[in-house]
C-alpha cells in the first residue's frame, strides 16, 4: 500500500470528485458512514458515545457518525469545539441534518463549558484533520488537553489525532495533541503514523476504505509504501517435506566496516 503526503491525500479527494463523479458531501457521507460501520462492528457494545467535532471537514466526518449512531439508537452527545466562526460547506450540510432530526447539538466556545464525561464513555475525536497546517494553542488547545485527561473508556480519532501532522511533527513538543487509543483513518495511512514518536498519539489504526481512485492512487507518486498480506503470500514458498537449507540457496551479507563488524557478524 502507498503511503502518501498529505498534499496527495488532498490531490486523491478532489480528483475522485471530479473523475467518479461524486460530490464532495456524499463523498464524505461514505468515508464517514464505513467508519461507522466499524465502530459498530467493533464497539458497538458500548451505547455512551460523546463525539467532539470541529468546524471544518474533520468535524463533518463526526456529524455524519453522530447521526448515523443515533439513528442506531446510541447514546450520542455531540459537542462543536467553535474555534473558528468558520465552518466548510459540508459541516453546515450535515449540521442541517442533524437539525432535521431534533437532534440536540452542544457548543463549547470557552473551557469551562468543557463537559463532564462518563468513564465508560467512547470519545471520538473529530476536531481537525489532516489539513492542519500550525501547533494546536489557545482554546482548542486546552480542550485537546481535557479530552486527553478526561475520563473514558476508549479515545478514538476520526482520520488522524487531531493536533498531529501527517509527515514531521518534530516542531509540536509533547503537547496539544489527541492521545487515541485507535485511529480510524481513510484510505491511506499517514507517514507519521510509523514513527516511535507518534505511537501515544496514533494507538492502533485501521484503514477504512472510501473508494478514492484507483487511476489516482496507480499513478500517485511516492517513497513509501507498506507490505500487505497478499505481497508477503506471493513471495513465501511452501518447502518441501525433506526440504534442507541446501535447497534454498545461499545467501551473502555485504555490511560493516573495519573494526565496525559486530553486528554483522
């Protein structure tokens, strides 16, 4: 599987949109609705989800899960971290849909609205996406700080922890970032993903399929890629019942330098 930028995570979506076609609302209604489908697959066991949200497309994945739990019959409150007084086109769809249902939306627009959260609660994690371009700071920063040292059964973020970046995050510090316990991200995971650094922030992730281009993604350029089952199956040969390690040939190992042959040999 290619690992891409976050500039070609970007590329992937307008290009499915414009190629399939698709609009971008549907589009997001089925990467949101996928992630649903895992979560109650998953833990559906649970009722008491508390979903927080931004107020861009990050946010609009989790008004599209907050409404599909609820018409699940979940337990769900929602609340708007309103850091901006901006919100993207698909975040205003999906909030009008919510309306639709008399569904209760909670906003928080200073800490101490911050809500009191049930420890077997499921927390998702909805602020910001993969577009975030600076440190996380002022208000939404102490509400990541919160959600991470809130109550919970399990943290768990919606496309990537929000307050991380997708490549380098050495500039960030330990701080202001969404500690999950599981990543639920779409299509392709995140070069920071794999990094030591990151695995407070990342926990375990799973990729959820949303139908990006195929055309794309074959001609998407990259330097990293991870290996999947199926490659590992078409290398591996069954030995034979008396096979021994003359049979399987030789193998020479080029590696060292002088007085620098430890771990070679």
């Amino acid at each position: 599987m290619k690992i891409l930028k976050t500039s070609q995570v970007k590329e992937a979506d307008e290009y499915t949109i414009k190629n399939e076609p698709i609009s971008s609302v549907d589009l997001m209604e089925r990467a949101a609705r996928n992630a649903t489908n895992w979560i109650l697959d998953e833990l559906g066991h649970f009722d008491k989800f508390v979903i927080f949200a931004g107020t861009g497309n990050n946010g609009g994945d989790g008004l599209v899960i907050a409404r599909l739990l609820h018409l699940e019959k979940k337990n769900v409150d929602l609340y708007i971290v309103k850091f901006s007084e901006k919100f993207s086109d698909d975040f205003l769809i999906n909030l009008n849909r919510l309306n639709d249902l008399n569904f209760k939306v909670n906003y928080i627009t200073k800490i101490e609205e911050f809500p009191k959260i049930d420890k077997n609660s499921i927390v998702i994690d909805a602020i910001f996406g993969s577009g975030l371009t600076r440190p996380v700071l002022g208000f939404a920063g102490e509400v990541l700080y919160k959600i991470n040292t809130s109550d919970k059964k399990i943290l768990l973020s919606i496309d990537i922890p929000s307050g991380l970046f997708g490549e380098e995050n050495h500039h960030l510090g330990e701080q202001n970032i969404i500690e999950a316990d599981i990543t639920l991200t779409f299509e392709f995971p995140f070069l920071s993903f794999f990094f030591p650094e990151n695995q407070n922030y990342v926990g375990e992730f799973y990729i959820i399929p949303i139908g990006i281009s195929h055309n794309y993604i074959s001609k998407a350029e990259t330097r990293f890629y991870t290996i999947e089952n199926q490659e590992v199956k078409n290398m591996y040969k069954i030995p034979e019942k008396f096979a021994h390690k003359g049979k399987f040939g030789h193998g020479l190992l080029v590696a060292g330098g002088y007085g620098r042959m430890g771990a070679s040999v």
